[in-house]
C-alpha cells in the first residue's frame, strides 16, 4: 500500500468516526424511553400523603396506595413541544413546580396541597424548555387531599380540557381509548376505593 493510499484510507475512516460521534453526539431528546408504571411512585414528590393508621391493628398502616394514570398522546409522527405544553397547562389550570412538573393545587388559605400531577411521558419525566414529546402523563395516587371520586373529577376534566388544547388522545392506563362505558367504570373503582377505606 502505497503512502498516498495509506493517506487516503485514513481520511475516509476519520470521517466515518466523525460522523458517528456527531450522530450518536446530537440524538434527539425525544428518542428516550417512556416512563414504566414502577417509576411512576419515583416522580410523585408532592403528592405523597400520610399512611392512615388503624388504631386497632397495633398502629400498623393499614391503607395501600393506589396509583390512577391518564396518557395524553401526541398524534402518529407528531410531538407536543414545551410551549404548547406550558399554555395548555396554565389554561387548563395546572401549575408548573419547582420540580419541573406541572400540578393541580388545593387552596386552603395561604396553604396548598397538591391533588394531581402532570409529567412527561418519556424519562426522566420532567418538563423543560427544549422538550418535544410524544406525551403526557396524568397522575393521581389515593388516598389524596380529597375523596376518590372528587379527585377523579378534578382531573378527568382537565385531562380532556389539555386533549382538545394540544390535539390529542387521551387513554388510560391500558392506552384504551375513553368511552363513556370506561368513564362510567372508573367512577365506580373511585367508589369502591373509598368505600374499602371505611
């Protein structure tokens, strides 16, 4: 092989190397993975309530969390990015937090409780100002700062008031599609949570 060959060959395989370093360098942000449901617990900081202890059960808590999930997706091949997000959420009455999350609040006074929070779809789940997405996540953990029922039709509205805001499909925790049938079925699981806690 012959210098000026030698020479040649190296070029050609140092751009090969740029160009894969460039590629995997600059890979978009909404490539990354989608939130699994044990992750969901992880990104709930403000929602944490209080166990309930049972008096008669020596003071061992007694009450299980249960987690209700709303996806929000964008349609096929599009995205949401973090401007239509932002004044989605504030119309719909959501509040973005410290934590790079939006919620919705209960007032009380000068106190306030977090009753539901909305992350990002894909991880780690937090919203910033270079995001694009392919979703939404709506999370409510019971028992929360009012009964189930209630805080399903908080944020069941405001689920649908984003849908139609951003343009896209809301399912729940199966990624079905809701039917009057299914809101008529979770209504009934709000109730008999609250019921089991009696």
């Amino acid at each position: 092989m012959s210098a000026l060959e030698l020479r040649i060959l190296l070029v050609v395989v140092g751009l090969i190397v740029l160009a894969l370093m460039y590629y995997f360098g600059t890979k978009p942000k909404h490539t990354r993975e989608a939130i699994d449901e044990d992750e969901l617990f992880q990104i709930e900081p403000e929602l944490q309530t209080e166990p309930e202890i049972d008096p008669s059960n020596d003071g061992r808590v007694t009450t299980e969390k249960k987690i209700i999930t709303l996806f929000l997706h964008a349609k096929d091949g599009l995205q949401f990015d973090w401007h239509q997000i932002k004044d989605s959420a504030a119309k719909a009455g959501l509040e973005y937090g410290d934590d790079h999350l939006f919620y919705r609040y209960r007032r009380l006074g000068s106190d306030k409780k977090a009753l539901f929070l909305v992350a990002n779809m894909l991880k780690p789940g937090v919203f910033d100002p270079d995001l694009r997405t392919t979703g939404l996540v709506f999370i409510m953990t019971l028992p929360g700062e009012m009964n189930a029922l209630d805080l399903w039709d908080t944020m069941f509205p405001v689920a649908k008031r984003m849908e139609e805001l951003l343009d896209g499909s809301l399912t729940d925790e199966n990624h079905s599609a809701f039917s009057r049938q299914r809101i008529a079925s979770m209504r009934e699981e709000m109730r008999t949570f609250e019921n089991s806690l009696s």
